[in-house]
C-alpha cells in the first residue's frame, strides 16, 4: 500500500478509495433508504470511533495502575480515529478545505 500525501484531500481520496459502503460490505446497505443509509454511515463510523477511544483509553487506565503507555498503541488509535473522521467527514458530504475551515471555530480559541 501507498503512503498518501499529508494533506486533507489526499488523505479522503486515500480513505474514500478503500472503504466503500455497499452491500458487499455491509449487508443489506444497498436496500437501505439514503436517509438510513446516512444514519448507518454514521452510526458505523461513531462505533469504529468509540473503539480508537477504548484503545485510548485502555493505555490511560494502565497508566494510572503503575503501567507503562505502549506509545505505539496510541500511534495506532490516534491514526484510526483520523482514518474514522476523515471518513465520516466525507460521507457527510465536507470538502476538506470546508473540514479545515470548521477547525479555528471549534476550537474557539481563547
């Protein structure tokens, strides 16, 4: 597999070229109405998202008991929630200069 550019849009085209939605996937998603189809894009990608956290999460908690973060772990989850982000983003129809244009004002830096 290729490493894509760094940039947004290489990125999504990168994602978007290898994670379809279609029934050969995700049976029964080519019957789905689009408004279900929507909801299951989203509910699929929160899901893979709860599991980068988990991941996250997993690492913290091991520190908290005296343990060690396995640094790679969280290399792992991190790239995997971008992975789901990106994707979501896309599915929900947002360019990535749109993506890159919501950021400033979420942050609502101080």
């Amino acid at each position: 597999m290729t490493t894509p550019n760094p940039d947004l849009a290489s990125l999504m085209i990168f994602i978007g070229e290898r994670y379809k939605y279609n029934s050969a996937t995700y049976p029964g998603f080519d019957e789905m109405t689009p408004e279900d189809r929507g909801g299951f894009i989203v509910k699929h990608s929160v899901l893979h998202m709860n599991k980068s956290t988990g991941a996250l999460a997993t690492e913290a908690e091991r520190q908290d008991h005296g343990g060690d973060m396995n640094n790679e772990a969280l290399c792992i989850a991190c790239a995997k929630m971008l992975v789901n982000t990106l994707s979501l983003a896309q599915a929900c129809g947002m360019t990535p200069e749109e993506l890159a244009d919501m950021v400033p004002k979420v942050m609502k830096s101080k």
